[in-house]
C-alpha cells in the first residue's frame, strides 16, 4: 500500500475536514508526516513548495484569488516543528501584509516525521534533557493578530474543527488555527491509550463506507463490511465513530 499516515494519528482529522471544504478553500501543505494527507481519499491540499511555505506563499495565492475574483480563501499548514523553524516568519509576513487566509499550525508536540526529535515546544531539547518551552499560542498572539483571529482545537473534534474554519471564512483577513493533539506514536501516548481500540458491530453496519473516508490503515471493507482489520495498530481514537451515522462502531477500553 502508499504510505499513510498512522492509525490514530490526529492530522487525519485536520486533512478529513479541509476535504469537506475544498469549495471554499484553497489549501497549501508544507514539509513533515502531515504531508502524507495530500492522497487520496484525504485531497487535503494542492501543493507543497518547501519548509515554511505553507504559510508564506499562501500570501501570493490570496492576492492572485482575489485578483481573478476567486471567492475561495487560501488556507495554509505547518506542523509545530516546521512552526519553530521557518512558518514563525512566515506568519509574521501573514499578519504584516494582512492577508486574506487561514494560517495552520498542526500541533502534535513532537517533530514526528525525522524520528521524534524534541523542538522548542516541547521543553526538552535533543539530548532528552528538560529546557524551557516556547509557548507557541502566545508566540502566535506576538504577532499581533487578534485574540478573536485565534482558534485552537484537538483535530479529532470534527466539529470544532469545522466550526474553526468556518470562522476563518466569516472574516477578511489572516485567521489562525492551531491543532493541538500529541503524535499518536509517542510512548506516553501508546502507554494511555493501551487496551484502547475501535470495534464495528457488523449487524449494524450498513456498508456506507463513511468510515473508509479518513484512511485509517486499521480499517477495512471486508464482505460489504467494515472492520477493524488490524486491531494492533488502533488506539481507539473514535475518529471513525464520529463518522458512522449508525452507531455501528464501539471505543473499547474508555
């Protein structure tokens, strides 16, 4: 199979909502795991340049939407660790120009794509040894944008999320989101959520395939069924829940 992103990872979330919106938005990836949510059937974003990108180039594609009287806003990402080392910048650009988007910071509290390695966020520094946190919210607020352009939501509330955007899309002008849900392969992750997984009663499953729509790799359609095919991996994250309108899937271990 084309890699994916991890059972329970909280991007899933983040990508499956932006796909519902892809009307109203024009959405730019950047570098990092997060970058896997441009496939199918996630289509989470049109393009990735380079690190940090994913918030400054959204400012030109704000100006060339507006100028071809595309009413589409332009939504950008980083993850946190991007954040740190090149989008920070990049949203001060946003802020400065004024720009007509919605800036992303998927927070996952880790640099989760080169092997986990600690960032300015996460209060240890390489060596594992305890340094001081960069507090990326109020970092975000120091750039002078408004306390109503702010937004921080867990990716895995699809709802919130939703209404995130769509707050983002009442306004002119930047609009800030920040994810905040820890990488789901983190070993204090994995310890809380051990004995946790989904199971789908199939008497009450109707074969929709809602479920299949977030690309989780644990699930699979088996005899007009969906399943938890791989039990292991699922750390019962419910994401698959929300997403069933017939109460056919059951979060074990809450």
């Amino acid at each position: 199979r084309p890699p994916v992103m991890c059972a329970g990872c909280p991007h899933r979330g983040f990508f499956y909502t932006v796909s519902k919106n892809l009307k109203k938005v024009v959405p730019a990836g950047d570098i990092g795991c997060y970058a896997l949510g441009i496939n199918e059937p996630l289509n989470g974003f049109d393009y990735s340049i380079c690190m940090g990108a994913g918030l400054s180039s959204i400012i030109g594609l704000a100006k060339a939407l507006e100028l071809q009287g595309d009413s589409r806003k332009a939504l950008g990402m980083v993850g946190d660790s991007t954040f740190f080392h090149s989008g920070m910048n990049s949203l001060v650009d946003v802020v400065s120009a004024e720009a007509n988007v919605i800036a992303c910071v998927l927070d996952n509290s880790i640099t989760a794509m080169t092997g986990h390695q600690q960032n300015p966020g996460t209060a240890r520094n390489l060596m594992g040894l305890p340094s001081p946190q960069v507090d990326l919210v109020a970092l975000i607020r120091a750039t002078g944008i408004g306390e109503d352009r702010i937004r921080v939501v867990d990716p895995m509330d699809l709802e919130a999320l939703q209404a995130a955007i769509d707050a983002g899309l009442a306004v002119t002008g930047p609009f800030v989101i920040v994810t905040k849900s820890p990488c789901a392969l983190l070993k204090e992750v994995i310890k809380a959520n051990a004995g946790k997984h989904c199971v789908i009663h199939s008497d009450r499953c109707k074969g929709c395939k809602m479920c299949m729509k977030v690309a989780c790799p644990a699930i699979a359609f088996e005899n007009g069924k969906a399943v938890i095919a791989d039990v292991a991996s699922c750390n019962g994250c419910g994401l698959c829940k929300q997403m069933c309108k017939f109460d056919a899937i059951e979060r074990i271990g809450e």
